[in-house]
C-alpha cells in the first residue's frame, strides 16, 4: 500500500507544472512518465504559444490533445483543444464561421465538464468573432459574462484579462463612446504592466492612440503609436507591426504628411505580406488605397480599395469593409465612375450606421449594466451580511438604554414620592448610578465581544474559503486519476468490438465510490462493476484499493473464475484494512462476468460465467429476459478471517447471442418522480428489458434521459453504474 500511495502523489505533483518555456513543454509531453490528462494541457498550452508563430503546428498539437483527450473520455482536455482549434481558424485561416463554431462547441464541453476556465475562454472568443462582425452587443455580452467568470475563480492578472478589457475598449471607440473605452483601455494596460506583458502593451497603447486621434489630439496619438511601435520592433512576428504601420500611415495622412505615409504604408504591406494574415493584408491594402487617393492616384487608389473589399467580405469583418468602401468612394467619384461611386458610398453610410446605431449601443451598454449589476449584487449581499451583524448590535444597545431609562423613570418616581426621605432616596440613586454603569462597562463589553466576534467570523469565512479551494482542487486531481484509471474506450474497444458496450457511469461527488473493470487474459475476458461503501473520497479510496488488489489477483496469480476472484479480494481486502483488528466495515459489493472466447473468432464468446457478491447479473436472450441473483454476501466485513462461499452460474450464449448488465444500486435507489420514491429495482428491470432492443450507444442515451427525468429536483444519492455488452 505504501507504494501505491507514493504512484498517487507521484502523479498528483504533475498537476502543479506550469509550463515555462517551449522547451520544458515539449519535454513534459514526451516524457515516458508524464500522465495522459497533464500531456493533454502541455500539448495545448504549446499549441496555444505557437498560433502566431507557427499556426500549423499549433492546430495539429491541438488536434493531437482533443484525439487524446477524446480516448480518456477527459472532458476538460476536449473542451480546451476544441477552443484551440477555433484559434487557428480565426488567425490562420481567417474562418469567422468555422471559428465560431468551434467555440460554442468548447463552451458547451466546459460547461459540461465544470471546467469554468474553460467556459471563460470560449465566452472571450465568441466576444472576439462578434465584435469582427459589428454584432458589438452580442460581443459585449459574451466578453462580459468572460469577466464574471474570471473574477469569480481569480484570474484577473492575465493576458486574456487584459486582452478583453481592451476589446470591450475597442467596440466603445468604434460606437464613438470615448469615456468607456478609455476607462476599459486603462484597465487592460495596467494589468500588462503588472504582469509585464509586452505584447498586450503595445496593443494597449495602440487602442489609445486611435481615440487620442478621433478627439484631434494627433500629439498624444502620435506618441501611443511609438510606444506601441517601439515594443512590437523587439517582438517576433509581422502581425502586430503590420497593423501598427498601418496606423501610422493613417495618422501622417491626417497630418499631410504624405512621404512619411508613403513609407509607412509600403512598409505595412510587407509586413502584412510576410504574415500571410489576410485580415492584415486587408486593413494594409486600406491604408495604401488611402494614400493613394491622398496622392491623387485614384486609379492605384481604387485597385487597392477594391482588393481590401473583397477580402473584407470574404472573412466578414465588418470594419475593414467599411473603411475599404470609404476609399473606393473617394477614388471612384474622382475617376468619374458615377456609379460606383454612389454604390460604394451607400454602403460605407449603411455599414457605419450598423456599427454606430442606437440598437448597437444600448445593447453594448445593456450588456455592460448587467455584468455591473451582477457585480453589484454580490456587493450588495456582502454589505447585508455586515449590516445584519450591525443591526444586530445596534438592537442589544436599545434594549439596553431601554431598561437604563426605565430605570431612570423609577428612581425619578422614588425620589418625587419620597422627598422628604433624601437620605434614603439618594442612597438608591447611587444604587442606580452603580447599575448604570454596570450596565455602561457590560454594554462596552458586548461591544467588544461583537466586534471579536465580526473579526473571528471573518477569518473563519476566509479559512473555510481557502480549504474549500484546497478540497476541490485536490478532488479534481483525484477525478483525473481515478478516470485514468479506469479501462480506456480503445481497451474495451479491442475486446468487445466497436458499438458493442455502453458504460453508463455517473458518480454523485467529483470522485466514486463505484467503479469498473475490464481486462482481457487471452482466452477469457472479465468484466466488473464494484459498489464500495460509501461515495465521494471514502468510496474512492476503497475503491482504489478494492482496483489495484483485483489487478494484483487477475494479472499476477492468474485467477480468472469469478467466484474464486471473489473469494480472493475477500480475503485480501479483510487483510489490507486490517478489519480483524480494527473491527471496520468498509467493503464492496460486486458483479463479475467472464467470457470465453471462440477459438477461430476472437471477437465471438461460446458461454459467460457469473457471480456476484450482493449484485445481480441481468441478461435479454431470446426476446426473454433473465435475473441471476448474486450471493447475498458483501466483500470485506465481518467474518474476515474466512473463506466464502460465493456461487457461480454458466450461461451457454446461442446463435442469437445475448445482452447482459452489471449494475450497482445507485440508479434503483435514486428518489424522484411525482411523489419523490425510489425508482426500484422492478422497474430498473423492466427499463432494460425495453431498452435491450437498442444499439448500446442509443441504451446509454436512453438511460441518461430516464435518469434526470426521474431525479428532476431531487438530489442524487448515490454513485450510479451500468456496464452493458451486447454479445452477437
């Protein structure tokens, strides 16, 4: 056991590498020892560092991930590599529709998987293709809902942080709203700053300068567009200085200085060329079609206008097609083409229009109030906690000064009535002045007490916060290792036949407490489902030792009849939790099923064996569907020290062949339906017998729907598995 549980640690300081370099990355996805689930992010995370610089690679790297992630059944690895691969669309390819929806497909893996990094990133590039497109509120509404999310698992010193403030920025400026944009802008500069991310500075300060230019302050644009100009000359990559080029030819133009803009423009053009990007090319060939028409030379003018429309409509980008057609207008109208001009001007007022139309805006600011609002609200419930607590004390101080003045009334009654006996009046009077201040040093006291108390509730909140973050971190890498652990869909693939099995598996916490087993011993195959006690991180450490002790029994002593497998990880899991000593009832209950293959087809099984310890075997033969019960004694428990004596059953498997399950009670024992009762395991019988019909992948749909039909509002209670094998 001591050896098992140093593998377990081994693999979980795999969760805690942040990769550092391309080099450190590669050798992590290429190390013999690096776990499935960790090569899957190195791969993704080198995917992501080489988008700009070598595309291909990065889309094949995140091809390889989601094909990896997809053989472990690892959700959050496809959710991510899925995103990947909408990345490469984007910028390579410049697919906004393929891109898309490669997107929505990541966001719906995330969410799946409960991966809220993940469904964070794809919100953030859904953002990026509607604000390509001029949809700005959509846009807005999915960068804003990126944000929340971010805030809520704390991720706001990062590059994508910034990366969006800046877009939400952008789509500000293009409405002509200034003061947002600026605000959004500063945001996303001074994170930069603080994780001294070059790239997204130079970006920044790009941004910035475009609405320094819109207000006529060309100075100050001027000086952002150096800045940015200065970092992205130390940087690798075309792109960036492509488009900064571009800008510059714009603000000379501006300025009327055409020499300056000239070169500028050349230049961007080939940078934009050596990118291979046509979104570059487009907004480069705009900038040279506008220094053209500076110069006079409509006929150069118009050519270029021309080619930067028709790539802007071919990757429908909004704003590039605008600017394009502004040019054209300008070129056409002096070249005489009546009415090209006229069309070209049409358009340039209808896609302006688009951009900065009323409906645009208020969705745009819509989008902003609801994400302050979500914002606001959580600040809200915590200023209600705080002054729950305040009302609190404020009510015990009124109770106190209540029966402090009621004390008052008396003793001023006393001494009325009692004037003539002063002596003995005050003498009260100086009983109540002790009281008074009693009650003054009590209520002092109380005071302190709150406040104590306030701090200590505090610091509780925090600690519980922090160890809640601890325990669900480390039931994810828990989750992940105990899903390695499982046979893979290859593994059963090989044995069964591809679409001959279902495993319908759906634990009740992050990790099981039941389990399954599959592993084929070259004559015979054996297959089972386990139920230990328990569920969450008890259940899954039985289970875990209940898995490795099986592997030990089938692999190493060769014991392959199931009754004799059964009676052996009796014995040995009554010795390994020491339950002769200790008295502990921690156990499993179990269905095992061993197939013998035909001689000439592998893939073909002459008879099965069973037997359960507590679990049946269901099988359909012949349209007629058939129950064996397992013998009614649990593995591990009492009576450690003995053998016992668990039943096997053979079944002979006809032409027609047979489908059997292997279950645990999880699904029989959910509560749900109108009246919230179990479902039953006469029912779970006749739900199978009806399903049985049904190609194995369809029965497993089918099984999920029944499922969360059932359950409805209800919690789930238990770990729920069933393994099914349609034998032809």
């Amino acid at each position: 056991m001591k050896q098992f549980i140093s593998f377990l640690v081994f693999l979980a300081s795999f969760f805690e590498i942040s990769a550092q370099n391309f080099d450190s990355l590669r050798k992590l996805i290429h190390h013999k020892n690096t776990i499935d689930s960790v090569r899957v992010f190195a791969m993704i995370d080198l995917a992501v560092q080489l988008r700009n610089i070598k595309p291909d690679s990065s889309l094949f790297l995140a091809t390889q991930a989601y094909n990896l992630s997809e053989k472990l059944n690892f959700l959050k690895g496809q959710g991510r590599a899925t995103r990947t691969q909408g990345i490469y669309y984007q910028n390579k390819k410049v697919d906004l529709q393929t891109a898309l929806h490669k997107y929505h497909l990541a966001l719906k893996i995330s969410q799946k998987a409960k991966d809220l990094q993940g469904e964070g990133d794809a919100y953030a590039s859904i953002g990026g293709i509607y604000r390509l497109r001029g949809d700005y509120g959509t846009s807005l509404k999915n960068y804003f809902h990126a944000l929340e999310i971010y805030e809520k698992i704390g991720s706001t010193k990062t590059s994508l942080f910034a990366s969006i403030n800046a877009n939400i920025g952008t789509i500000y400026q293009n409405q002509q709203i200034y003061e947002q944009a600026m605000y959004y802008f500063k945001i996303s500069l001074n994170i930069n700053k603080e994780i001294r991310n070059k790239e997204g500075m130079a970006g920044t300060y790009k941004s910035m300068g475009k609405i320094y230019q819109a207000e006529g302050k060309m100075q100050e644009a001027f000086q952002m567009e150096w800045a940015c100009l200065a970092i992205q000359k130390k940087l690798s990559g075309h792109v960036l200085l492509a488009f900064t080029q571009a800008d510059l030819a714009h603000l000379h133009l501006l300025n009327k200085q055409l020499d300056s803009a000239k070169y500028y423009a050349f230049t961007s053009i080939k940078d934009a060329e050596l990118s291979q990007a046509p979104d570059v090319m487009t907004y480069s060939k705009t900038m040279l079609a506008a220094y053209h028409n500076a110069s006079k030379d409509h006929a150069n003018a118009d050519l270029n206008a021309k080619e930067a429309q028709i790539l802007a409509k071919k990757l429908g980008i909004t704003e590039y097609l605008l600017l394009a057609s502004k040019e054209r207008h300008i070129a056409c109208k002096k070249l005489g083409k009546i009415a090209e001009a006229l069309q070209n001007y049409e358009l340039y007022v209808q896609l302006k229009d688009s951009l900065q139309s009323e409906k645009n805006t208020k969705k745009s600011l819509g989008a902003e109030f609801q994400y302050k609002e979500e914002k606001t609200k959580i600040e809200q419930e915590k200023k209600d906690l705080e002054q729950k607590a305040n009302e609190e004390y404020q009510k015990r101080i009124a109770y106190s000064l209540a029966g402090i003045t009621f004390t008052l009334i008396v003793v001023s009654a006393l001494i009325y009535k009692n004037n003539q006996q002063k002596q003995k009046a005050n003498q009260a009077l100086n009983k109540q002045q002790d009281l008074i201040e009693q009650q003054n040093e009590e209520l002092k006291q109380n005071y302190e007490e709150v406040s104590l108390a306030l701090e200590t509730l505090a610091e509780q909140k925090r600690e519980i916060q922090e160890k809640n973050k601890n325990i669900m971190d480390s039931l994810n890498v828990g989750n992940r290792i105990q899903s390695a652990m499982f046979p893979s869909q290859e593994q059963m693939n090989l044995g069964l036949g591809k679409g001959n099995f279902f495993v319908f598996f759906k634990p009740r916490d992050i990790v099981s407490g039941d389990f399954y087993f599959f592993e084929d011993v070259g004559k015979k195959l054996i297959c089972i489902v386990a139920d230990c006690t328990g569920h969450g991180i008890p259940g899954a450490f039985v289970g875990m030792i209940g898995y490795q002790i099986l592997g030990e029994i089938i692999l190493k002593e060769d014991i392959h009849q199931p009754d004799q497998i059964l009676n052996k990880l009796h014995l040995e899991i009554s010795r390994s939790l020491r339950q002769d000593e200790n008295n502990s009832k921690e156990g499993m209950d179990m269905a095992i099923v061993t197939l013998t293959k035909n001689k000439t087809n592998p893939l073909k099984f002459d008879k099965m064996e069973f037997a359960g310890a507590m679990n049946p075997l269901y099988y359909v033969q012949n349209n007629e569907f058939f129950e064996i019960k397992g013998t009614k004694l649990p593995i591990g428990g009492k009576n450690t020290n003995h053998s016992r004596p668990f039943e096997k059953h053979e079944i002979i498997i006809s032409e027609q062949g047979l489908i059997f399950y292997l279950c645990s009670d999880g699904f029989q024992d959910q509560f749900g339906g109108e009246k919230a009762k179990k479902f039953m395991t006469k029912k779970l019988r006749e739900t199978l017998f009806e399903i049985s019909n049904q190609n194995p992948e369809q029965q497993e749909q089918t099984l999920d729907s029944i499922f969360k039909n059932w359950k409805g509002i209800e919690k789930q209670i238990d770990d729920v598995s069933i393994l099914g094998i349609r034998i032809l």
